[in-house]
C-alpha cells in the first residue's frame, strides 16, 4: 500500500513539472526600459534594460540578442547573445560594447529581443535606441577624434574627422604616409591605421579640412605611438635597521611615454588597505621607503600605469625575516708576516650577523672565510697561512644569521702587506765559461725560480767562489737587485761556486756551482733540429749517471751579450721543447745540453736551429763565368752557409733560358714563372759544392742565368738573371770550309777549265770508222771495216797477244797479201804519240 501512494506521488509531480515547463515555454518576457549611455573615456557603450516578468516570480534562465548598428550604416555592426539568470529583485539587466570607432564620431543604435532558455521563441524586437554623436550637432569647424592621442603599439587605431555642418570633408590623411583603410559618408570621413609601430613612426600627425579654404575649416591632430607600462620586476622589500623598510624594483622597457604620459608608480598596502606614505625615486631602480611602525607582516602592491595600462607586482613579507643590513664600515687591521687580523664595526645592533670575509690573493684568486658575528657592534676574524711581504686585498659583507635574507653590500677594501721573513728557496744560477791565457772567464747568472719567495722590500745577491783542492779564502762579491750576472777570472784549478740572495732579515739557502779543472775537451758536432707552431724541439740521449740535465742557448744569438737562458730539467727527461718569446723565424739558434751530478755540468751535446727557416736573405753572386760554344761555367765561391742564413742552405738551383725562346735543354727540369716563360732547372744538392757546368748550349746564342739558393724554407722568387753569349763554333767553321766551300771552288775551276779538264782526265778516243784513214778500199770481215796494216804506217804497233807478236818496224812491208780465208787477224791497238 505504501510503494502505490509513492508512485502516485511521483507521477503528480511530474505531471506538475510538465505543466509548469509548458507555461514558462509559452510565456515571452520582453525587454523593457532599454536605455543607452556612452563613455567617451574609455570609447564604451553602456546599455541598460528590464524585463517584464510579472507573471513569473521564480528565477529564471534567460538569453538576450543584443544588436548595435551605426547612423550610416543599414547593417548591424555588432551582434551579441547574453545569457543571464533573473532572480526575484527585479534589478535591471547591464551589457557593456567597446567600439572600435570613436563614439564621438557616428550615433549608434542598439536593440534587444529575449527568450528564456526553454524556449525557443525570441520575443519582439524592442524599438531602437540611439545614442547621438557629434555628426548631428551644429560645429563651427572640423573636429579630430579621439580625444585621447596616446596609441598603444601593435594596436590598430580609427580615426575619424566631422565636418561642419552641410559641408563635405575635402581632404582627411596621416604623416607619415602609412597603410589605411578609408572610409567616408561626406560630412564624416575615417581613416584605419593597422599595427602601428613605434619604431616606424613615432608620432602620428592627423590632418583634415572640409570644403572650404578658410581658418575654420581645417583640423590638426598628433597622436603619440607607446607601450603600456610592464610588470615591475624583482619586486621586493627588506630593512637594514628594522626601523625602515624599503621596496625596489626594476622598470622594464621604454614605454616611449615621456612628461605627464610616463610610467607612475604607486605603492599600496593590502592589509590595511592604504596607500604606503613614501616618494618614488627611480634611476638604474626604483625605490621606496618608509617608516615600520608597529606593523611587522605586509602584502605591498607596486601599480605601474600610463595612458595605455598599469601592472602590478606583490611582495608578502615579515620584515624579521627580511633583514638586509648596512655594509660594515671603518675596517681595520693587525699583522704578521704570515697573519692578519681583520676588525669591522655594524650599524645594526641587537641582530646576530653572519659575516663573510673575501680574500683576494696574488695570483687572482679570491677565498671565502666566514664567521658568525655576535650581538656586539664589530666583528673580528683572523685569516692565517698567508706569504711573507705580500700585497692581499680583504673586504666584508655580512647577513642575517637567524633569518638569513641576503648579503649587505662589501665594505671598503682594505689592502694589506705581511711582514718580511727569511728568503725562501734557492736561486737558480748557470754559467758561461771562456777559456783565456792562464785561466778562465767564469760569466755567472741567476734568476728566481717559482719555488724561490724573496719575502723582503729590499733584496741583494752575494757570489762566493774558492778553490776546492786547498780551501783557500774565498772571495766575495755583492750586488743589489737590478743585477743577474757578473763576471769573474779563475784559474785552471776547480773552483766552487755559490751565490746567495739576501732581505733585512736573513739569507737565502746558497745555490751551489761547481767549476771543474781545465782539460782538453773533444769538439762535438753540431746535429740539426726542426722547430715547431710551439717551439724548437729538443732531445738527447739519457745517462744514468746525471742527476739533472740543463740546456743553454741564446736569446739574441747575433748580439752581445746574447741574453743566455738555461732550463733545468729532472734525470728522468730526454726532450724537451724549449719556447721563448724572443724566437722569431729565419734565426739559428745554438743549443747546448749538460748533465749534472753533484752540482758538476758537462757538456754532452750541441744542436742548431730554427723556429722555422726561411728563404735565404741573398742570391749567391757568381763570381766566375767560363765559357765555350756549348757550355758555361759557373762559380759562386764567396756564398756564406754559416748561421748567417735564415735557415739551412740545402743546396741550389741553377735557371737557364735563351733569352728570346723557351728552354728545352737535355738533362734539365722544366719550370714555369708567373709569367709563363719556361726555364731549364738544374739542382745540386751539396751546399758545399759551388760550381756547376750547363752543358748542350747552342753556339752564337744570348742565354740568360741565374743560380738561387734554397732552404728549408724555399727560394727566393727570380726577379735578376745574368746574360751570356756563347761564341761561335770555329771547329763548324772549318767543317764548312771542307764540305762546302772547297768543294765549290773546285766545281768553279773545273767549269772554268772544263776542255783542258775534260782533255787531260777524260780523252776523246777516236773511232777508227771515222777516221779518215779509212778512205781506202775497204775490207769487211763480217760487217766491220777492216784496216789493213799495210794501208798505213803507225807510230807505234803493239800486239796485244805479245807470246804470239813480234815488233815490226813501220817501214816492214809483208811479203804478200794474204786472201780473206788465209788471213791471220790478231787485235792491236795503236796510237800517234
């Protein structure tokens, strides 16, 4: 029975909440008493309204379309929906519209409708309600608006100008010519200026005139470009004396906002909800003081505001806990040669401190000591383990101990010098020995080592040396401090070396030089070696039996004295890389290495040379040309290869050229100049050897020379050749003569005598068929003709078958004649003589 009178219950309810729903859903609500006001300040519409809900008194959920339009414009400009929930007071509704034109410039209009949010039915469209602006009222000339001429960087303005009455706007424009966006209905004109920027245009200069030419008709504005002020930054408070408190600040960027437009600053304090009594001063910071009072936790807000906005920054703080105290002044000091004692005073009394005291050493290094301070005005702190007659600058700073907030400010800097001590340490001495008739020159030198500590104002050396055989007196010789050397004469006996530095406290420990006998010492030679970015690098060969090595050479080897340096270096080292700033390229530098044992150098090994070597200072000069038809000769005897040079003369290269073609010798390089000329190269890799023959010349030819020599460090371009001319080849002279000329001559004397010539070497021999000897009846044996000895008589007959011939004298006639077939025919010659 219960559970039916529960569903019967619910079932009541919602058919009453049904009904209910259905009636709110029905009922319109419509706006009333809409009233618009504007606010020229802030360019803002204000818009205020009821609604009639008399027949409705619970809450109720409620939309409103809100529509603004303008005089000249037939479109609604800005449409907004605005929720709000009516309660039973019955206050009027309120909605804010920021223009993005000035208000003074066109009237605007606005309109509502409402419906509840149940509903889907809007109400009717309350009757427009107009704010006029300045378009409709009587100017006696153009106006500018806004009135207010500061404009926020980034930001887009509209500007707008209103002509007098009737009349039309003729000209309305900014300068510096920039973008916009014009618009105009004749008596109003606008002009829109998008992101302004500050950098671009500091100032805007607005001007504008309607249609006539007079004074009156025109208008001028300027609108300043600047920025809203930003957030102070590292705002906060403290108190040096719990008397005052004082809050700083920084102030940001430039606004670009100067005079009565620039940033103010203002102090509040929330708890009490007062302003704070104190002044703003701001340079590099702003502050601001004033006097604490009973008050001890406080929640100040900085405002920073201008023209175009404020921030604000809060500090929430109790001052106990915000103790920022003086720096500590009139400082003064005890102390020793290895202490000092400091003392200080505080403004602040009553308040446990805790000090820092800052030490800065010689060598640029600074040390932290700290000490809680007690309630006493001064404070002491001892700092110990300090360096004998040393220069140390000391300050303090001090804080808070039970609510430590931050560092005082450092006091004045005190400087203060130890007292002197005892030196520390051993000099570091070397010397040079010169063997002189008799004896020795002994040149001394020495310096102060890293690990040697003068400890005085003033200080002095002291040399002793004695023989070390029969102890015989020493002899002794002081020097002040401007000097490093001297020079003394010994014997050829050992001698022992020491010398001393000295303050007005004490001497130092003595360093220790022993000198040996005078022998004979074997030459040693000397073994190049390479430099580096870094230095020269040195090495040699290790001896078990040296305790140290030390190596020796001059800084300015070509000057005297040559500034001799020396390093030291352990028994374990073979090398080393010696630097110095006085080593520059193109400078040979002499090296010298010793073992020591027992405070006893001798010398192991010598080097030479150079930082980095360069071409040689001079050409050689050929001194000696020796010529032939076919080769030259050339000498350059004189050329140095001493340490004079700037680097280590290799060797050299001869050049050779005809002087009107290129060079293509047999056995030579070819090499190019800038010039593309070719010339033949020949290298001779023995700096020694000076000399040199170019062979395969070409006789009655001009050639050009020249020899360089190179280094390490190359050659020096070719810029001057010697000439040559080869003579000419006599030995071709009488070749020609042979081959060409005699033979000629003998060819003209021939042509010239050719008959005698011809008759004496080549006869004509006659032909005995046309000799007119043959005019006798003639025989024919076969075809020939036949002559028969009988039909003349010859000089002289000879038979060539002389076994068968017999001699016959001419007038020997035969004894007849034979026939044809009888005859005996034997071949003879014969001539007339």
């Amino acid at each position: 029975m219960m559970t039916y009178f529960m569903v019967l219950a619910v079932l009541i309810l919602l058919r009453t909440c049904h009904t209910t729903y259905s009636q709110q859903e029905s009922i319109l609500f419509p706006v009333k008493h809409l009233n618009i006001s504007k606010d020229l300040a802030l360019q803002r519409l204000l818009v205020e309204w009821d609604v009639d809900k008399s027949a409705h008194d619970a809450e109720l959920a409620m939309s409103f379309e809100i529509q603004v339009r303008r005089t000249d414009e037939t479109t609604t400009v800005w449409t907004e929906f605005h929720n709000v929930t009516l309660d039973k007071s019955g206050k009027p509704l309120h909605w804010v519209w920021d223009s993005d034109l000035p208000l003074e410039c066109m009237s605007h209009s606005v309109r509502i409708r409402s419906r509840t949010e149940a509903s889907k039915i809007w109400s009717q469209w309350s009757r427009w309600e107009t704010v006029l602006a300045l378009d409709t009222s009587n100017n006696s000339e153009p106006q500018i608006f806004p009135n207010e001429k500061i404009v926020e960087e980034g930001s887009d303005i509209t500007l707008c100008c209103i002509g007098r009455k009737g009349q039309i706007i003729k000209e309305f424009f900014v300068v510096p010519a920039v973008h916009v966006f014009n618009h105009t209905n004749g008596q109003v004109r606008l002009i829109t200026v998008k992101n302004v920027a500050h950098q671009e245009m500091p100032h805007i200069s607005v001007y504008c005139q309607d249609s006539c030419n007079e004074e009156q008709c025109y208008d001028h504005a300027v609108f300043f470009v600047g920025k809203p002020p930003d957030t102070p930054n590292d705002f906060s408070c403290q108190t040096q004396d719990m008397r005052v408190v004082t809050c700083t600040w920084s102030q940001g960027g430039d606004t670009y906002l100067y005079g009565r437009h620039s940033t103010k600053y203002t102090l509040s304090e929330e708890f009490s909800k007062k302003r704070v009594p104190c002044t703003v001063s701001c340079s590099e910071q702003c502050s601001c003081s004033w006097d604490i009072g009973q008050q001890r936790i406080y929640n100040i807000t900085v405002t920073a505001e201008n023209p175009l906005g404020k921030k604000t920054a809060t500090d929430v703080f109790d001052v106990t806990y915000r103790i920022y105290p003086a720096a500590p002044f009139q400082l003064w000091e005890e102390y020793t040669d290895a202490e000092i004692t400091l003392y200080w005073k505080h403004q602040i009394k009553g308040i446990e401190l805790f000090c820092q005291t800052e030490l800065l050493l010689p060598n640029g290094k600074v040390e932290l000591h700290n000490i809680s301070d007690t309630y006493l005005h001064y404070g002491t702190i001892t700092l110990g383990g300090l360096q004998p007659y040393t220069e140390y600058r000391t300050r303090v700073r001090c804080g808070s101990a039970k609510h430590f907030w931050r560092w005082s400010e450092w006091s004045e800097v005190q400087t203060i010098r130890t007292k002197e001590a005892t030196p520390t340490g051993k000099l570091d001495i070397w010397r040079e020995i010169t063997p002189v008739l008799g004896g020795r020159n002994v040149t001394l030198f020495w310096k102060q080592p890293p690990s040697f500590r003068a400890n005085g104002r003033s200080i002095s050396y002291e040399v002793t040396w004695e023989k070390v055989e029969d102890g015989s007196k020493p002899e002794r010789l002081s020097f002040s401090s401007v000097y490093n050397s001297t020079r003394i004469s010994i014997d050829n006996h050992s001698y022992r070396i020491s010398i001393m530095a000295k303050n007005s406290v004490n001497y130092s420990l003595p360093a220790v030089l022993i000198i040996p006998k005078a022998t004979g010492t074997k030459e040693l030679k000397e073994e190049e070696v390479n430099g580096t970015d870094d230095g020269i690098f040195i090495s040699w060969d290790p001896r078990h039996m040296y305790d140290s090595y030390i190596i020796d050479w001059c800084n300015f080897p070509m000057l005297q004295p040559c500034d001799l340096q020396w390093k030291r270096f352990g028994p374990n080292a073979s090398s080393a890389l010696i630097n110095s700033a006085a080593f520059v390229p193109g400078v040979r530098y002499n090296f010298h290495i010793y073992g020591s044992v027992a405070n006893t150098a001798s010398l192991l090994e010598k080097k030479t040379g150079y930082l980095r070597e360069l071409p040689p200072l001079l050409d050689p000069v050929v001194d000696k040309v020796e010529l032939t038809f076919n080769a030259v000769t050339l000498s350059w005897d004189s050329y140095p290869t001493n340490e004079s040079q700037s680097g280590f003369v290799r060797g050299y290269h001869v050049y050779v050229s005809p002087v009107h073609e290129y060079c293509s010798l047999k056995g030579s390089k070819k090499h190019i100049l800038p010039d593309d000329s070719v010339l033949c190269k020949y290298t001779i890799e023995n700096p020694e050897e000076k000399r040199y023959t170019v062979k395969h010349l070409l006789s009655n030819t001009k050639y050009k020379l020249v020899v360089k020599a190179y280094t390490g460090g190359g050659e020096t371009p070719i810029v001057d050749f010697i000439y040559i001319d080869t003579p000419f080849n006599s030995s071709m002279l009488y070749l020609l003569v042979l081959l060409v000329i005699v033979p000629a001559l003998v060819a003209a004397i021939c042509h010239w005598k050719l008959k005698w010539v011809k008759e004496c070497c080549c006869p004509v021999i006659p032909s005995p068929s046309k000799s007119k000897v043959l005019s006798f009846k003639e025989l024919k044996i076969s075809s020939e003709k036949v002559l028969k000895i009988s039909d003349c008589i010859p000089d002289m007959l000879a038979v060539d078958n002389k076994a068968e011939a017999q001699k016959l004298h001419p007038w020997t006639k035969p004894s007849s004649t034979p026939t044809e077939d009888k005859l005996n025919l034997t071949p003879i010659k014969f001539w007339r003589q």
